[in-house]
C-alpha cells in the first residue's frame, strides 16, 4: 500500500501543518467573523422586527379600543338625546290636551249654559202660546170676554197639576 | 498490470517541487498541492459567498451559513457553552476533511483524506488537544475519568485498564475511520472502473451502473466521514471539560 511508505510521511506531516494552521487562521480570522456578523445581524434585524411588530398590534389594540369607548359614548349620547326628545314631545302633548280638554269642558258648559236658557225661554213662551190659545179657544166657545188674569192663573194651575 | 493501473496508484505520492530543509523532506506533493486546493477553495467559498452580507442570503450564502450553523450546533449540542472557544478549531477541521474528501471525488485527483498518516496527524493533533486540555482543567483529577463511578472495587481491575486502552486507541479509530473509507470506496470506484474496460461494450455496463450508484454512495461517505470526524472531536472534547461518566 502506497500509504505505508515511510518515506512519504515527513512531507505530507509537514504541508498538512502548514495549510492546516493557514487555514485556521484564515477561519478564526476572516471567515468566521465575516459568517457570524451576518447572521447576528440577522438575528437583530428579526427581533427588532418582531420588537416593531409587537409595538404596533398594541397600538393598534389601543386604537380599537379608543374606537370602542367612543362608539359606546355616542350610543349613550344618542340614547339619552332621543328619550329627552321623547320626554318633552310628550310633555308637550299632555300640556295642549289639558289645554284642549279646558277649552272644550268650557265651551260644553257655556253650550250647556246656552241650552238652558232656550229651554226656559221656550218654556215661558209656552206658557204664552198656551194661554193665548186657551183664550182665543174659550172666546170662540163661549163668546165670553175672559181677562188676561184668569186664564193665565188657570194656566198655571193646568201646568201645575201636569207638572 | 502495469502499477500505473494499479487500484492503488492512485494513492501514490508524487513529489511535484522536490525541497530539502536540513536533512527533511518538505517536497511540494501531490498531496500537498491538494491541501493548498482545499483550503484555497474553503477560504474562497467562505468569503466570496458571504461577500453581499444580504440579510436575505442567496444559494451560496446559505451553504456558507449553514456549514457554520452545523458546526456551531453540533458543538452546542455536544459540549455545551464551553466549547464556544473550540469552534475556530472544529469548524476548521471540519472544513478541511469535508473539502479534502470532496475535491477527491472529482476524477484525477488526490485524495488527501486516503493517506493514514494525514488523518492520523489530525485525529493525534485532537487527542493530544482535547488531553491536554483536560489535564490544565481538572489536573491530578483527569485521572478520574479511567475510573468507572459505582463500580465494585473487583471489577475496577479490570475496568481500569479497558477504559485507558480505549482512550488511547481513540487516535487510532478517528483516524483508521477515515482513512479506510476513503481508502475503500477510491479502491472500490478503482476496480469498477477497470471491470467496464475489461468486460467491453457488452458486459461493461454492470460495473459502470455500478460505478454511478457508488459515486452517490462516496459523496455521502465524504460528507459522512467528515461530520463523524468532527463530532467525535467535539464528544472527546466534552469528555475531557466534563469528566462524566
């Protein structure tokens, strides 16, 4: 086996420590730093991303939040405008039909009023037209002057006894 | 047939610059040619790839990423916080067998990882390591580690030694491990190669199928071998911070 050969050894000792320790120093100092500068500052850009990320999903949580708040506020507002509104509508109703009532109640009584004075008068009037024909019914059956006085007392007494 | 056809030959060395320093031998190899293309092409692929920095990588960046990823979990998983100063030299162990293994793929060239004597000079470079390290953490108490906790005194007798056989022969397998897998599967391509010659225009498509399967195979093993080669690394280390057993 050529591997074997002794005499081989003592160059290939001394070229594997040569390219062996350039090539650790060509690691340790140029390759090396070079790879992890890289991937550290991946790793920083990625955590300052997610750092960033973070930061604006709170934010925008706040921000539903803020928006929340204010809808309920307006709900609220809104609500209590529109049960005032309907307070004072029905305030207002309740004020022109008490009004209304008033003002009819009046007029039923003056109506009523009215009535009754028609009434009377056409009650007085009756009397009248009553004593009139039972006059000028007595002067044609008995061709007898009768006074104003006694027929309108008999009157009387006839309206009396119906009454 | 002729050695030139050898399965074998492949294997050989062959000194490109001949060089002589005081009575050793520091020849330009092809073995040494392929290191120097190893590490050029782990140096460029590294950087040239991570050259846009882009926070969004492209192909190329993200296999540079992710090899240093790789590297950096498996210590994490492995030895823990403490093996953070140790990352330079996995991740430049890990490297080098990965590239060594995979510019061994391409044909006509040298696999660096098929020589006994590369792997065994790095597998002895982390056991002498990861020991040493041991010994300036816990100091006379590293000695511990070859004794098994609540294990009756009889049978530390013989467990004693096991446990020290098996630490020193860690070099051995980390490095044998290697080494006969690219051994192996170069030998294997080899031999198939040879049979499609052999058998001609009739038979010869069975070995070549056969070639093509195992190509996939081999990539595998070298991507395989190299992660195995430095988590090992990475469990003897452990061994060595945490003593546990």
């Amino acid at each position: 086996m050529p591997q074997l050969n002794i005499a081989d050894f003592p160059p290939q000792l001394v070229w594997l420590a040569i390219t062996f320790v350039i090539l650790y120093f060509l690691m340790a100092k140029l390759a090396i730093p070079g790879i992890s500068e890289v991937l550290e500052g991946r790793q920083n850009r990625i955590s300052s991303d997610l750092e960033e990320a973070r930061r604006l999903s709170e934010d925008a949580d706040k921000a539903k939040a803020d928006y929340e708040a204010a809808l309920a506020e307006a709900r609220a507002k809104a609500h209590g405008i529109v049960s005032e509104l309907k307070a004072s509508v029905a305030k207002e109703q309740d004020a022109s039909k008490a009004e209304l009532d008033a003002k009819l109640s009046k007029k039923a009584k003056a109506a009523e009023a009215g009535i009754n004075k028609a009434k009377e008068t056409a009650l007085s009037h009756v009397r009248e037209i009553a004593a009139e024909a039972a006059k000028s019914t007595v002067a044609r059956l008995v061709t007898l002057e009768v006074s104003d006085k006694d027929v309108e007392t008999a009157v009387a007494a006839s309206i009396k006894g119906d009454a | 047939m002729a050695a030139e056809h050898s399965p074998l030959a492949q294997f050989e060395i062959k000194r490109l610059v001949p060089m002589d320093l005081g009575g050793l031998d520091v020849s330009f190899t092809n073995a040494s040619l392929f290191m120097v293309v190893a590490i050029i092409s782990v140096t460029l692929f590294l950087t040239l790839s991570m050259r846009s920095r882009s926070m969004v990588p492209g192909r190329m960046q993200s296999m540079a990423e992710l090899s240093y990823e790789f590297v950096a979990n498996m210590i994490k998983d492995n030895v823990g916080s403490e093996g953070r100063k140790y990352f330079p030299f996995i991740f430049t162990l890990f490297m080098f067998v990965l590239f060594c293994n995979l510019l061994g793929m391409i044909p006509y060239t040298f696999t660096v990882t098929s020589q006994i004597i590369v792997t065994f000079a790095l597998a002895a470079v982390v056991f002498v390591g990861v020991t040493a390290i041991g010994i300036a953490k816990h100091g006379f108490k590293f000695l511990t580690f070859f004794v098994p906790s609540g294990v009756p005194f009889v049978l530390l007798i013989i467990l004693v030694p096991i446990e020290i056989i098996s630490y020193f022969v860690r070099p051995i397998s980390l490095s044998v491990r290697l080494f006969a897998n690219m051994l192996a599967g170069h030998t294997l391509l080899k031999v198939f190669g040879g049979f499609v010659i052999a058998l001609g225009l009739y038979l010869g498509w069975l070995p070549l199928g056969f070639i093509v399967v195992l190509t996939g195979l081999e990539f595998l093993v070298a991507f395989l071998q190299a992660y195995v080669f430095a988590i090992l690394s990475c469990l003897y280390l452990n061994d060595a911070l945490h003593l546990h057993h």
